[in-house]
C-alpha cells in the first residue's frame, strides 16, 4: 500500500480539496520527519520546510507554522494570540489529540478542530513551502498565502 492512501494522508489530501487547494501529496522516499530530512529529499532550502509546531497557552492547543531554518520565540507566542499564560511544546499525546497527527507528520490543516495559528512572516522568502501532510513520509507544496487561508 502506498503512503498516499495512509487514512492520515487522505484526510490531508481531502482538506487541500475544501480549501480550493491544488497542491497534491508528494511521497518521498526517505523520511521528511525532520526540517533538515525533507529539504534534503526535496533539494530544497531548509527555510522552505514548514515545521507545525504545537503548543499549549495555559492548557489550550495553537499551532506555530516556523520556517525549517528558525526557531520558534516562546516568548512572543503568547502575545501572537493576545494570550499572556503559560506557552508549553505540546507532548505527543496532546499534540495526537489537537491534530490528529503523530509527531514528524503535522500537517497545518485538517485537524479535528481548526487551531489558532501563527505564521512565521520569513516563509515569505519562499515562492513555494513544503508541508507535513499526515505521514513521516509525506508533504505537499504551497504558499505562505495559502497557508493563511
């Protein structure tokens, strides 16, 4: 069975569709569980990988969408959603139940429940980003624009 039909993936693929998406699902075939690990399959910058990270502002899941070559600010997350509690890295568990994706295939999109999201404005640099879509394996093209929609 290829990677594209992983339930997970499929899910991905159909929430790009409701979103007037294009972009189709690429499997690689080495692992894109790392920012460094997809640009090198791709032979792409590592700033044009999109890390989705997940966090927790006083118990509550939001989501960070960081370019592969930045770090996420810990501290300006919180003001970013107007929220000044406690910023936590989601465990994998949590970041399970928030996203419906196991660490190393976070997509930005077709979660159980639309996250507050973050996006880092240096994905700009990049006329096409690659992100997670649901498998270790998995990503897909897009936009910084595309993202924020």
């Amino acid at each position: 069975m290829s990677r594209l039909d992983h339930p997970a993936v499929l899910r991905v693929q159909a929430a790009l569709r409701d979103k007037g998406s294009r972009a189709e699902v690429i499997e690689l075939g080495t692992t894109a569980r790392t920012a460094e690990d997809a640009a090198r399959s791709l032979e792409v910058a590592v700033g044009a990988i999109v890390k989705s990270l997940v966090f927790t502002i006083d118990g509550d899941p939001v989501m960070a969408l960081v370019a592969g070559d930045s770090r996420c600010d810990t501290r300006a997350l919180g003001s970013a959603f107007g929220r000044s509690g406690l910023v936590l890295r989601a465990d994998a568990e949590r970041l399970r139940q928030a996203t419906g994706f196991v660490i190393g295939g976070v997509a930005p999109l077709a979660h159980p429940v639309p996250l507050p999201t973050a996006i880092d404005d240096s994905l700009g640099r990049f006329e096409t980003v690659y992100a997670a879509a649901g498998h270790p394996h998995c990503v897909f093209p897009t936009t910084m624009l595309e993202l924020s929609l």
